[in-house]
C-alpha cells in the first residue's frame, strides 16, 4: 500500500514539476516560476508597460480655417444709386494663447460686381448715366479674439475680435461712360483700419468648430486712398476716412439710407490639427 501511495506522489510531483516549467504566472511586471518548491523570476518575462501617448503641444495650440463673405448691397445718395453684390474667401491661421485668448491671421481674396447710376450735372444740363464695374481685391487681416462666455456646456462661445485690416482694391469698368464719375482715371485703391465686432461659434466635435461674424454690430476706423492716372483731373491720389459705428449700418438703417454690406453675413469654420 504504501509503496503504491510512493508511486503515486511521484507520478504527482513530476507533473506538478513539468506544468511549472511550461506555464508562467505573470503578475503584470515578470513572470514567477515555482518549480519544487522554490520561486524563480524569469528576467526575460518582464512586460514593458508603454507609455500614455501625448498630442505634440503645436496640434493642440495651433488651427486653421475657411471665412466667406457673401452679400448685396444698396447705397443711394443724392447724386447716385448704386447695386451689387460681393463673395469673399478667407483663410485664416492661428494660435490657441490661452481657453480664451486667441491670435490668428486672414488672408483674402474677393470679387465684386456693382451697377451705378450717376446724376451728373454740366453746364446746362443734368444726365444719367449707368455705370458697371467689377472689383477684385485682396486683404490681410491680423486679429486677436477673447472669449466673454460660453453656452450650453461649452458647445457655443460668444466672442469678441479686435482686428487691424488692410488691402487693394482693382476696379475695372466693364459698361458705361466713366467721364465724370468716381472711376474717371481710378486705377486702383487701398484701404485700411481696425474694427471691434462679436463672433459666434458653436463646436461640432473636437476639430470642428462653425463660427459666425456679426460685422453689423462692429465699431472701428476705416481709411481709403484712391490712385488715379488723369492728370487733368487734377489729382493724382486721394485719402477719405471714417469713423465706424455699428459699420455705419444701423445708423443709416433708421435714416432709411442703406450701405454696403447690410444683407451680408460672414461665416467659417475653425479646424484643428
């Protein structure tokens, strides 16, 4: 009897000894062998644990953007009446300072097409005449942009942008008699300014961001020199400016007077890296 208990406990620790050696108990770090009663570390079963993947801080400070421009206007005057309409593209660049500070930079390029109807006195006599002219320009306008409050568990943000601005403007008459008008000799003009206006934003997901400019409701200053070739006229360059109040909209809007950009809106959409 005991001699068949002896055989049995053999067969029971050889095995016990051959499971140790084929199967490892891995307790995350290295894998510890029993092997007749003593432990053994494995060197070779340590696990390296990797470490957390981290976004490169330029994907989380840096974005870009797409900005349009689309609107009709209307402005009449007591010497003139004028239609058109404008489309404008806007791509923007730029850095997240801080949750609320944000500094970028657009680059634009727009196309505008305007009819005009001049009341233009002689000597002896007051005529009519239309005038079509089409504009193309470009601008380059820095910005920085503060947040005041955000809505709706951070999905909407009101914001307000400060912004400088400058660009050129290339008219070119495509119908019409010029002689006497605004475009007699224009060849090209330059404006230039700075400009205060809320922005609207609303976050679709991580990397998108809509966002909505409310330029009806800007202040700022505008200036504008006017280039011109007709040396008989005079004048060689000419230099306007003014001061913007509600973009000179709202004011005129009570006085029944409309302006360029009334029935505009201006839209885009933020993306991140």
């Amino acid at each position: 009897m005991y001699k068949r208990f002896g055989i049995i406990a053999a067969l029971l620790l050889g095995a016990a000894i051959a499971v140790a050696q084929d199967d490892h108990v891995v307790d995350g770090l290295s894998s510890v062998v029993a092997i007749a009663g003593e432990t053994h570390i494995v060197e070779d079963s340590i696990v390296a644990v990797p470490p957390v993947s981290q976004v490169p801080m330029w994907k989380k400070k840096l974005y870009y953007g797409y900005n349009f421009d689309v609107y009709y206007h209307h402005d009449s005057r007591s010497d003139r009446k004028e239609n058109g309409w404008s489309i404008a593209l806007e791509p923007e660049l730029g850095w997240r300072l801080t949750e609320r500070i944000y500094l970028g930079l657009r680059l634009g390029g727009s196309y505008a097409n305007s009819v005009t109807t001049y009341n233009i006195s002689l000597i002896d006599t007051t005529y009519s005449t239309d005038l079509r002219v089409q504009h193309g320009s470009w601008n380059v306008t820095p910005y920085v942009r503060y947040r005041l409050k955000t809505l709706f568990n951070g999905k909407v943000g009101i914001w307000l942008e400060t912004h400088l601005y400058a660009g050129m403007e290339f008219p070119r008459v495509k119908d019409g008699v010029v002689r006497g008008t605004d475009y007699d000799g224009l060849r090209h003009s330059i404006t230039y300014g700075v400009q205060m206006a809320p922005v609207i934003t609303y976050q679709f997901n991580r990397k998108s961001t809509f966002q909505i400019f409310f330029s009806i409701l800007s202040i700022g200053y505008s200036g504008s020199t006017y280039f011109y070739s007709t040396p008989e006229r005079g004048r060689y360059n000419e230099y306007t400016n003014d001061v913007i109040i509600f973009s000179g909209k709202l004011r005129n809007m009570i006085a029944n007077q409309f302006t360029p950009g009334l029935y505009g809106l201006k839209f885009g959409v933020q993306k991140s890296f």
